[in-house]
C-alpha cells in the first residue's frame, strides 16, 4: 500500500461517517488494516471503500426513531414518467435503453410533453442569452453559463409567467434548443446533440452527436433525484417553467449528484495517460472524500443501466479504444477491491474524454438532458393542488427557559 494515495486516520473515519475511536476498534478486530510510520497511522482508499459498502448492506437490528409527524415531510411522491423494474429504466412504458438507440432527444421530448414538435426561440433571444453567457468571467464554469443563458432567456419571454400548463413545454423547447446554440455561438434550429457537440468539443468525429444524442435521452428522467424534487416543489408553488428549471439547477450543481462526472473523467485519463489504475482510483478516493467517482447506484442490483448502454454505444463507436480500455482497467480494479459496479458518471467521464471536452462537460450533458425531465415533473405537479409540497418543520431545539 505505501506506493499508493493513502488516506490519514481522519481521512478515513470521516469517509465511514465514523469516530477514530470507531475507527482504530475496526484495525484491531481485524475488519481493516492501515500502515504505521512516524507521521501516523494511514489506510488503504479502496480497501475502506469495501468497507464502507459492506457496512451499507448489513442490516441495524436498533429499532428506528419516528421522529417525524405522519406525512410530512412527503417522502414518496407518484410519478408516471420514470421507473425502474429488473434493473431496466422506462420512461412511462418504453424502455429508456431502447428509445436512446431508436429516437432522438427532440422526439422523445415531444412525446413526453404531449407536443407536436419542440419550439425554437428567435435569434434575438439566443443572441441575448449568449451576450449574457460570455459576461462571466474566464473562470466560470459551463453550468454557470447555463444558468445565466435560462435567466436571460426568461428576461426575454413576456409571456414566462403565465401560470397556463401549456407555456411548460413551450419553455422546455425554449431552453433545451436555445441553450445549445447560445454555448455555440449560432442560431437555435439544429439538432440539439449537434449543437451542443459543436459547443463542447472542436472534434468534427462522424459519430459525436449520435453517441451524445443517446445520452441526452439516457439521462431525462431517473426516479426523484434531488434536482428534480427541487423542480417538483417549485412547480407546487407555480413557478414559471425558467424557475422550475433554476431551482433544480441549484440542486443539480452538487458533487453528489449532477457534478460526479468530472472527478470521473480525471481519473480515466490518468489511467489512460499510463498511471496504474490502484494509484488513480486512490487518488480520486482521497482528494473526492465521497467514494470511487463514476461507481455505485443504489437503485440497482447490479451495473447501473445507463452506464451499460453509454459504454456499449462506445465500443460501436470508432476510435475510442483507448478510452475504453482505461474503463475496463478501472472496472475491473473495483471489482475486485470494492465490488463496486459502474454508474453514469462513469459512462459519461468515457464520453468527454473520449470526445475531447472539458472535464465539466459531463455534467452539462447531464443537465441540459435533465431539463427534459424537471419540465415533464412540473407538467405533472401543475396537475396537482398547489403548494402540497410544503412540508411542517418539527422543532428540536432548546427548550424555552
């Protein structure tokens, strides 16, 4: 292990969520081992990452505390959009795997939104949204334009809030085929994988916009994230379309959910650069502090779909063996260390540095692929009665002297 990214004693304990008393307990019942040298004790990254996986799977037998009043806060909420059964995603009916081979992102969205075809915004509105865009400074990331460029495209909508459902999918078309081109620096129009592919990479590959195409429908909709509950209840409070969009973004620019892909993309191309997969895969673990970037998915037995079909769409695809013998390399050195199965995350830090974007551009792939979703959530809460996600705090603290 000494030839390896190796986690301190507070490294370790705070990934285990856990005392370092709990910690050294573990050492000296044999659950996990660590090197001792002048500076102090030091742990094996993937080796507290197994450990931390087995102690999710073992069951508490203490009973749990009800310290939350019935119904509040609303834990489940019904959807027909997104489902999950025998570790296959649908959307509605269709499966998500198919519908990502077989139609486009525009067609999918048109038939969730019940619309005859997406909407673009005039080449005014772009140009605002992109003169608004390049305001920011060098070091504001592509998720920071995004947001700027649905602001601006809201400024420039006189009819963004008028409460009827019908201006959701409107907007919805405004953004997913506006955002892309102001990135671009053209028209709205074009395919949206397209345009987005000539924003995020100067690559021309024949195949770039097809393999991102199906990514965009891969990653519409999957259970409630955070993202989307965040969308959700500001639907309850009847929120114009660009602040459903807002809020969810707020929530989707987290290393725990829309961001997890760039910590994923580095640790490839280190692996793809000629750095041995134990030491990449450690390193990552150390400097994230949140486990093995681009593995893991609870809602799956096994490998998270999406990641499945992303990486099959790959290894179709020409000129991405490097790539993709880094992933294996990676997914076979948690297998055996951690039991850990790929996930999106993954599958998306491939297809950035396989298309040569910016270690961000998964996240922005994920996003702009999202908004489909947090539109077809709101059309779905807009159905409900208003403002029913407002929860009731309980207060825990001090009693009044």
């Amino acid at each position: 292990m000494s030839d390896l990214p190796r986690l301190s004693a507070a490294e370790a304990a705070a990934r285990l969520g856990v005392k370092p008393e709990s910690l050294y307990a573990y050492v000296s019942r044999g659950l996990l081992s660590r090197e001792r040298d002048a500076a102090g004790s030091w742990f094996d990254p993937l080796e507290v990452e197994a450990f931390a996986r087995r102690r999710r799977r073992t069951p508490s037998t203490a009973p749990r505390a009800t310290t939350t009043a019935p119904g509040t806060p609303l834990m489940v909420l019904e959807t027909s959009l997104a489902h999950i059964d025998d570790d296959e995603l649908f959307y509605r009916e269709r499966a998500a795997a198919e519908l990502a081979r077989t139609e486009s992102f525009e067609a999918v969205l048109a038939w969730l939104w019940g619309a005859d075809a997406l909407r673009v915004p005039m080449p005014d509105d772009v140009s605002l949204a992109r003169r608004a865009m390049a305001a920011l400074p060098d070091g504001a990331t592509t998720l920071d334009r995004l947001l700027v460029g649905v602001t601006a495209f809201a400024a420039a909508d006189p009819l963004r809030h008028d409460p009827a459902p019908e201006h959701l999918a409107r907007i919805g078309s405004r953004l997913v085929t506006g955002l892309p081109a102001a990135l671009a620096g053209e028209d709205a129009g074009g395919a949206v994988a397209s345009t987005l592919w000539r924003a995020l990479t100067p690559s021309e590959h024949h195949d770039g916009p097809h393999v991102l195409d199906a990514a965009l429908v891969l990653v519409i909709d999957h259970d409630l994230a955070v993202s989307t509950l965040a969308a959700r209840v500001a639907a309850s409070a009847r929120a114009s379309g660009y602040a459903v969009v807002t809020a969810a973004l707020g929530a989707f620019d987290a290393p725990l959910h829309g961001t997890a892909s760039r910590p994923a993309a580095r640790m490839l191309r280190a692996v793809r650069d000629g750095e041995p997969a134990g030491a990449a895969i450690a390193r990552a673990v150390r400097d994230g502090g949140r486990g093995i970037p681009g593995f893991g998915q609870p809602l799956y037995a096994g490998a998270d779909m999406r990641a499945t079909v992303l990486l099959d769409l790959l290894r179709e695809t020409p000129g991405t063996g490097d790539v993709l013998a880094a992933v294996d390399t990676v997914c076979a050195e948690v297998a055996r260390r951690a039991g850990a199965a790929p996930n999106l995350d993954l599958a998306l830090g491939a297809l950035t540095l396989w298309a040569r974007m910016p270690d961000d551009a998964g996240a922005v792939v994920f996003a702009m692929g999202r908004i489909g979703g947090w539109i077809s959530h709101a059309l779905e809460e807009y159905d409900e009665r208003p403002m029913r996600l407002r929860p009731r705090g309980r207060y825990v603290g001090p009693a009044p002297e």
